[in-house]
C-alpha cells in the first residue's frame, strides 16, 4: 500500500493555457491557436505490457477559451477501425482516445470517449462503472473536428496517421469558464478494444493488475493559467 501512494503522489501535472483565439471556435482556427499556443502531453504510459505490449504514438494538446477546453489528438498507428458512427455507442472498440476528469466533486468523475471519426460516448460516475448517460442536447454541444470523413468503417491494416480536436464546454465539466479552480483531475487514454491490436495505454500511469481507466486515483493534474 505505501508503494501504492508514492506512485499516486508522482502524478503528471498539465498546465491548461487560455488562448483568445480559441473563442473564434472556427476548425481552422482552433486547431492552429492549439498548435501553436498549447501545452503538449504524450500518452505513452503502457501499464500492462506484458498482456497488451502495442503502443500506437499519440499526442495530445489542451488549451481553453472562456467556455470550452479544448484537446486536439495526434495518432500514428498500425490498423483503423471506427465501426460506430453515432454518439452513445461503445466508440472504445474502436480506435479511440478517452479524456477521463473529476472536477470540484471528489467522488464524482466523468469520461469524454471519442473515435476516430468523432463519435463520442460520455456519462457521469458517483461510482466506478456506473455511469449517467449524458443527454442528447448536451452531446450535439461537444465540439469535435476530426481529421478523418465521419463515415463508419471496418477494421483497415497498414500504418495510419489521424487527428480529432474537441471541445468540451465547461458546464459539461461541472465548471465555469470565466471562475476555474486552479486545478482538476484528468487522464488521458487510447485504446481500442476490438482491434487486432488491443491496446490500453494512458498519459498518467495507472498501478492496477488488468486494465481499468475507471481509477480516479490515478488521475494526473491539469493546472488552469
């Protein structure tokens, strides 16, 4: 147990920068601003290597404005598949990156899973696993430019470079914009579980035997400028 709690204390920190630009909410726009004047993580952390060893190089970056946080995602990876196309539909199958957070509520946290055509499945949690759905109305308000055509496909082989850029309002988060904490909690995930090549890998480490991006203990920090 006291191993345990030395490695939640070394948890990654983020610092989320407000960028003018991003108000604009245009998809050229935005996704420059985050080019140019985000911060950068990596999700690299391959907790459970000797079951799943495929790590895909992903990136991602955040940024806000006065409403949203924004995340922009860079994937290069061996084989594609984005078999759901509509939101609320298990997108973690396919190839997919996952933005997990608790904001002011301790024993609250909420996911943002998103593939790699947009589609996004997001709900509440009081506990692990036992999710509220979010409303149809507040999904269509998660913005969401991906790089790929948000037609649904099979499972492709070959070496694929994509990116998807979201915007998460920050009422969705339980925040507001313009009275943010100086911190929250977050991970940040790609997975994609019905692939030939399963992987789970995270931005802050996660200390469990198998699999499980439900640990709101093992978040990482995102600092707010």
């Amino acid at each position: 147990m006291h191993n345990v709690k030395n490695k939640i204390k070394r948890m990654k920190t983020l610092v989320v920068p407000y960028i003018p630009c991003l108000d604009a909410i245009d998809q050229e726009s935005c996704i420059t601003c985050l080019e140019t004047s985000s911060s950068e993580g990596s999700i690299e952390e391959l907790n459970w290597s000797k079951e799943y060893p495929y790590k895909p190089i992903t990136f991602f970056w955040v940024g806000r404005s006065m409403s949203h946080l924004f995340i922009k995602y860079a994937v290069n990876g061996n084989s594609l598949r984005a078999v759901n196309h509509e939101d609320q539909t298990p997108v973690w199958e396919d190839s997919c990156v996952e933005f997990f957070c608790s904001a002011q509520k301790p024993f609250q946290y909420m996911n943002f899973e998103f593939n790699c055509i947009g589609a996004c499945y997001a709900a509440l949690y009081k506990q692990p696993r036992e999710g509220i759905l979010r409303q149809q109305s507040e999904m269509k308000r998660i913005i969401r430019f991906p790089s790929l055509a948000p037609y649904p496909f099979n499972e492709m082989e070959g070496i694929f470079e994509w990116e998807l850029t979201v915007g998460i309002p920050f009422d969705l988060l339980g925040l507001d914009g313009k009275h943010l904490p100086k911190a929250i909690r977050a991970n940040f995930y790609k997975c994609a579980d019905a692939t030939s090549l399963q992987h789970y890998v995270s931005w802050n480490p996660i200390h469990t035997e198998h699999p499980d991006f439900h640990r709101p203990e093992f978040f990482g920090e995102l600092l707010f400028e």
